[in-house]
C-alpha cells in the first residue's frame, strides 16, 4: 500500500511539473482516479478460512526452493522439500525452527518436487515422475518410475487413505497436450505400483468457468486432501490459483490467491483439524510459511 502511494505520488507530481493550464485543471481528477488505484484488492476465500489473514513465518535460506510440505502427525510438525536439495527437512511450527528430518537420501540431481508421510514412510516425488520410499529407519530406500517414456512434468502428490493410494498430477505432460485437462495417475500403495492407465482428470476449461476467466492458467504445483470435508486443494502457482475439487478430479470451486502474499505457492497441507499450510518459494525474498486457522461452521 505505502509503496503504491508513492509510485502514484511521483506520476501527480510529474504531472504538475510540466507546468500546462490543462494538465494543472486535471491534476485533481487525476490524483483521485490514482490513489483509488492503491486500494488493497479484495480477495476471495474458501469456507473456514479467510486467505488475506494467514500467519506468515519466514523460512530459512535452505528452503529458498521450498517445493513440497506435508503434516507429520507423529509430532505436529511439517516435513518438507527443496528443489536442490537431497534430504528432507522439519519444521517445527510452534518454535520457528528447522532441522533436518533425513540425512542426504536421493542425487543432487533428482529435482524433488512434492512428499508425502504414510505410516512411518515418506514418499519423495521428482518432476521426472519417480517416487522415492524412505523409510524413517536406515532402511533401503525404493525408487518406482512412472512407466512412460514421455518428457513428463510432475510437481503434485498427495495421499488419498480411502483407497491406500499416491495420486500424481501432471504439471505438464505430453499426453495432456492441446487437450484442455491435466491428468493425475495412481500409485497402490499395497501393490507398490502404478496403475497403467490415467486415474482421473481436471478440466482446464471448468477452472475457466468457474473463475469467469478464459485466461486463467492451471498448472498443478500441489494438492492435498482436506481432513474434514474430504475435498481436493490444489495450488497453481502459475496463474495464482487454489482450485477446489471432488477427489476425482471435478472441479468444485477456483479463487485467485493474491501474487504478492502467494508469489510461488508449491506446498500444501493440513493439519488433522483443517488448519491449512501454504509455502512459497523465495521467488522476490525469503521463501514463507502461511497457516490459516479453520473455522468450521458445521463444527457443534
């Protein structure tokens, strides 16, 4: 707000200088039409919470490419992910701190996109679409590839426990390509394997219309299933977006996220009782932490 005034204030009185009656008699129209311009943009939120009031927690230089969060209900801490990095790490959310979860536990070439805690195993994704299985105790870790030779783009998996399953989005795939949808495939968790055909979709188009915008770009960076009324969170963070979906891919609800608050938002969690956590690469300054309370209506 106060750097907007400023830059308004500098084009007033850059108007006043060029010193002509005409532009002297407009000076004060102008001036209203451009401080009407710095008024703080309203933005929408889902039920339960309220997006423009989050706790923001800056995070440290080591996450500067923070890339994936998820809940560890062992401790009610975060785990997460950096892109460069090669470890997990934890963030303790009551204290502020961070430290690592895992020692070094993929190349420093694997380019981590997203994770996942199940039991007392965490799932690693790549943007390559190989899921890596590390187990909290010294213990192999097992790689599984996505079974396409295809320049895929992955950077969303998340957890659906009512069919023991990972479920991977497509950022960007070819198979997806000048067809308006972006496809999600199933990893069996009991089997260990990927099912062979596409899971299910989202329509590119429906978050159009949804949002009343032909402009609007989706492009998943992050989902995760809400704990209380079971629906699909998904972040863009091309386009800015947080689409709401059934979890088959129907698109329910879509809100624009404000870009200076959400920059780069490419993590997503919840906490048991809808507590939601956002965090943003540090795209113009330090990577951050968002938590928003959830206030349930349906709650007695």
């Amino acid at each position: 707000m106060v750097r907007c005034l400023i830059r308004k204030f500098i084009m007033m009185n850059q108007l006043i200088q060029t010193k002509c009656p005409v532009w002297l008699c407009m000076v004060l129209g102008c001036a209203v039409t451009l401080l009407m311009g710095c008024k703080e943009q309203s933005y929408a939120s889902p039920e339960g919470y309220d997006l423009n009031k989050g706790q923001k927690e800056n995070l440290g230089k080591v996450l500067n490419e923070i890339s994936g969060i998820c809940f560890n209900n062992e401790d009610n801490t975060l785990l997460a992910i950096s892109d460069s990095k090669e470890k997990v790490f934890q963030i303790n959310i009551d204290k502020q701190k961070l430290k690592d979860y895992t020692d070094k536990v993929v190349g420093s070439d694997t380019d981590l996109e997203d994770i996942v805690k199940v039991d007392s195993a965490v799932y690693l994704l790549s943007s390559k679409g190989i899921i890596y299985e590390v187990p909290r105790r010294k213990d192999t870790i097992r790689t599984y590839t996505f079974p396409s030779s295809d320049q895929n783009d992955f950077e969303t998996l998340y957890h659906d426990p009512s069919i023991n399953s990972l479920i991977m989005v497509c950022k960007a795939c070819p198979t997806d390509k000048g067809k308006s949808m972006r496809s999600a495939y199933r990893f069996d968790l009991a089997k260990k394997q990927f099912d062979p055909s596409t899971f299910f979709t989202f329509s590119t188009e429906d978050v159009k219309k949804v949002l009343k915008d032909e402009n609007a770009k989706f492009d998943p960076s992050g989902a995760a299933i809400h704990p209380v009324n079971k629906r699909l969170y998904i972040l863009s963070s091309a386009g800015n977006l947080l689409v709401i979906a059934d979890t088959r891919g129907k698109v329910i609800e879509a809100y624009k996220l404000n870009e200076q608050q959400f920059p780069q938002a490419e993590g997503i969690a919840f906490a048991p009782n809808g507590d939601m956590f956002i965090t943003n690469e540090g795209k113009f300054g330090a990577p951050t932490l968002q938590e928003f309370k959830y206030q349930n209506s349906k709650k007695k």
